[in-house]
C-alpha cells in the first residue's frame, strides 16, 4: 500500500535522517532536480523564512491537508509551533 503524498498544509513527522521523529508543517510542494520536494517548517529549528527541503519518502503524513491552515489564518513561526504542540515528541 502506497503512502498518500504529503500536500501544503499537511502536517508531517520525518521518518529519515537526523531530524528523524520531528514534526513539520508541509509549506509546498516543489519539483527540484531530483524529483518532487516538501519545503517543511516546524517554527523552532527551521523557520518559515528558511525552511528545510526534504523527500516526501522521508516524510509520514500525521494529519491531512489544511490541517495547519485551521490554527492559522496567516503563518507565523509561532503559529507553526502552536499547531506542532500536540504532535512533538520529547527527546
């Protein structure tokens, strides 16, 4: 069974890499060189002016689409934190 792709506004958890277990807000959805590309923010190591470019493989979907835009009306860092709240994990 396929995992359905991440869309914008989605909220995510990064299954790879060193950022593995973090929750991010999915801003986009780009096509780079390599395929498609989720800029993702989660308003505490990366912030919406500088997001961080990860394969939707890397990622796992936690919430559907538009599921950050109900916590916020225009993005913030600190509504990005708000909506994370309940998806961070303690390390």
């Amino acid at each position: 069974m396929m995992e359905p792709s991440p869309e914008a506004g989605s909220i995510v958890r990064s299954i790879q890499g060193r950022d593995k277990d973090t929750a991010y807000v999915v801003l986009r959805v780009e096509i780079g060189q390599r395929g498609p590309e989720c800029l993702v923010a989660n308003g505490i190591e990366r912030k919406l002016d500088a997001p961080k470019r990860k394969n939707p493989r890397h990622l796992r979907l936690i919430a559907e689409a538009k599921a950050f835009t109900q916590h916020a009306a225009a993005p913030t860092d600190a509504a990005l934190r708000e909506a994370l709240r309940a998806y961070r994990t303690t390390r």
